[in-house]
C-alpha cells in the first residue's frame, strides 16, 4: 500500500500488481480484486524437504507469517493452491506442513 518513489499523488493505497523487469516497469492498482493480486499457482525454488519430498496428496502451506494454512497440492516445484491468495510476491517463503508436522518448503519466484 506504499506509495514511496512511485511518483503518484494520495488518495487510496496503491498495490503492486506486477514488474516487468526487462523495461523496468511496475504496474500498481487502487482495486484489491484486481486479478493481477491473486494467485492460485506459484513456482518455488532453493527446495528444502526435512527428510522425502512430499508425494501426491493433499498439504497445506503457510504463505505469510502467521498467515492461515491453505491446502495445496505440490508437483515438482510447482505449488498448486486449493484457493486462489492475494498479495503473493517472489522472495517470500512458503512451509509446507502435513497436519502439524514441517515437511519443509521453498522461496516463491514467481
């Protein structure tokens, strides 16, 4: 919700909806349902599983400190939400639990 060297005026919050890096473009909206806000797949890197990588079930991932668990399915690197989020964004971490127990996780990239 910053506004900070984005050179635009007050008013209501402005979110970062997305970067393109080869112009050095950010796009921002005023609207929190903007599409561009929401994410239902994410794409994870540096994987860390504590012992075996997950198989194919149903987990759950928190995405945001103390944020609520939200079930997930994981194919590879491949995150798959049950449930589209809002305000994901490359860098962040995602833990993967079964029940209570850490299974481990990754960093969000895209």
């Amino acid at each position: 919700g910053q506004r900070h060297g984005l050179n635009v005026g007050g008013g209501l919050p402005y979110y970062v909806s997305r970067k393109d890096m080869a112009s050095n473009t950010v796009y921002v909206t005023t609207n929190l349902d903007d599409a561009d806000l929401w994410r239902q797949e994410l794409t994870l890197e540096d994987l860390h599983w504590i012992n075996q990588p997950p198989t194919d079930k149903t987990y759950q991932a928190r995405l945001r400190y103390r944020g609520p668990l939200v079930e997930c399915r994981i194919e590879d690197n491949k995150l798959r939400l049950s449930e589209p989020q809002r305000g994901l964004a490359a860098g962040q971490s995602a833990v993967i639990y079964d029940g209570e127990i850490v299974l481990g996780g990754g960093i969000i990239l895209d």
